[in-house]
C-alpha cells in the first residue's frame, strides 16, 4: 500500500507539471464560408480580414495570440470537399476544409505572382518553455497534377511539412515541436512543394491547427523517470 501511495504522488507531481495544452483553430478561405464557433477565420476575398488581433482557443477563451497573413492571392478557392473524410474530418470543421487561401509561383492569367505567403502568430509565449504543434489541411478537388504545398515553419527553431493538396479529402500534415522566438513570434511560409508539378505552382492552406505544450524541466523528467521506477518496483513487490 505504501509503494502505491508513493507511485500515486510522484504520478501526479510529475503529471500535473508537465501536462499543459491549448488548442487554437483557423479557417483560411471565403467570408461566405467562415466556420462558426470557436474558430478563427482569415478572409481572403474582398473585403478580407488578415490579422487576428486575439485569437481564441478551443474553448471560447482569449489568448492574447495574434496572427497575420500576407502574400497570398488576393481571392479563395471554395473547391475542397464538400464532406472531408479521416484525419481531415476528425480534427477540422466542414466549413474549414471546404475553402482555402491560395497562391501561384507560375503565371495565372495577367495577375502578379504570388509566390510565397507568409503567417505570423505573435503572442507566444518566448520563455523557452513552450512547444507549439501545427496540423495543416488543404485540398483541391478535381484536378489531377500534383500540387503539392511546403509549410515551413520558424522561431527558435524551425519544421517543414509537406501535402499534396490534389483531390485529398482526408490528409493533414503535422509539424510539431516548434518553439517561438524570445519575441514570442512563429513564422509559416507556405509555397509549392518541390515535387509540385502544376503549370501555375498552384499551392493552398485551407485550415491550421495548433496546439501549446508545455516543455517539462529536467526536474519532471526526473520525475516522470523515477515515477517509472517506483511503478517498475511495486509490480515486482507484488510478483
């Protein structure tokens, strides 16, 4: 009984200070598409909304992160699926993958090249002890070549993610483990793959997903090592 108490409070001391986690939403697209609830939503057409002042969380709550998007086509494309499927469905919101922003590296009609956009998230927190994970949606329906779309993400220290967008209906890209600069700043490039074969370098972003982590101090790994131990002794006790 003692060694189950014991396995119990080093359990829970090591659990309660590494466990923290926030989970944000975007939707990039349309303004007759915007998702409804607890989602933040970046307007591509006119009259668009680029920059997010304070965005909220999954629960409704103000976070103080901000977010702001430059260099994308200055319009959307609303040809993601009507009903998405797999891991798509499960994390995101229909009205979420059904639109996206989008650019072009190659010509497209007489509009000017749009070649990389870029997203800044500030707000973070830049102590060091925070990790960020980013999940990434994007699609377009019926076309046929590749499309494929890089997301290459930067603070502290940087993740690249790769999806090629065509006719997917179900696939997301994670890029996780991503720590802000001591600014607190994250920045997402997103532009053609390299395997994109597209005659317009055609790339897209249709919904993020991020979620904080609290990064636990070698006192808790500690912790969680000992924890382990103590578990590791109390079976052997009892065997």
């Amino acid at each position: 009984m003692k060694r189950q108490m014991i396995s119990a409070i080093v359990l829970g001391m090591a659990f309660s200070t590494a466990a923290s986690a926030a989970t944000l939403f975007y939707d990039f697209g349309d303004s007759s598409r915007t998702t409804a609830g607890n989602y933040n939503n970046i307007v591509m057409n006119a009259p668009s909304v680029l920059s997010i002042a304070d965005s909220v969380d999954s629960t409704g709550a103000n976070t103080g992160i901000s977010l702001d998007a430059s260099g994308f086509f200055a319009g959307s494309n609303q040809s993601g699926p009507g009903v998405a499927s797999g891991d798509a469905a499960a994390i995101f919101e229909t009205d979420a993958t059904v639109d996206n922003a989008f650019g072009h590296a190659g010509a497209f009609g007489t509009n000017p090249l749009t070649p990389l956009a870029t997203v800044t998230m500030g707000g973070l927190d830049g102590s060091g002890a925070t990790s960020y994970d980013f999940t990434f949606f994007g699609s377009r329906t019926g076309a046929t070549d590749n499309r494929e779309t890089q997301f290459a993400l930067a603070g502290a220290n940087s993740g690249v993610g790769y999806l090629d967008v065509t006719a997917n209906v179900s696939e997301v890209v994670n890029v996780s483990g991503i720590i802000p600069t001591a600014g607190g700043t994250i920045t997402l490039e997103v532009s053609p793959g390299p395997n994109n074969n597209n005659g317009s370098l055609f790339y897209y972003l249709g919904a993020m997903r991020v979620v904080s982590n609290t990064i636990p101090e070698p006192a808790t790994i500690g912790l969680l090592a000992f924890a382990g131990l103590a578990f590791t002794l109390q079976r052997r006790g009892r065997s």
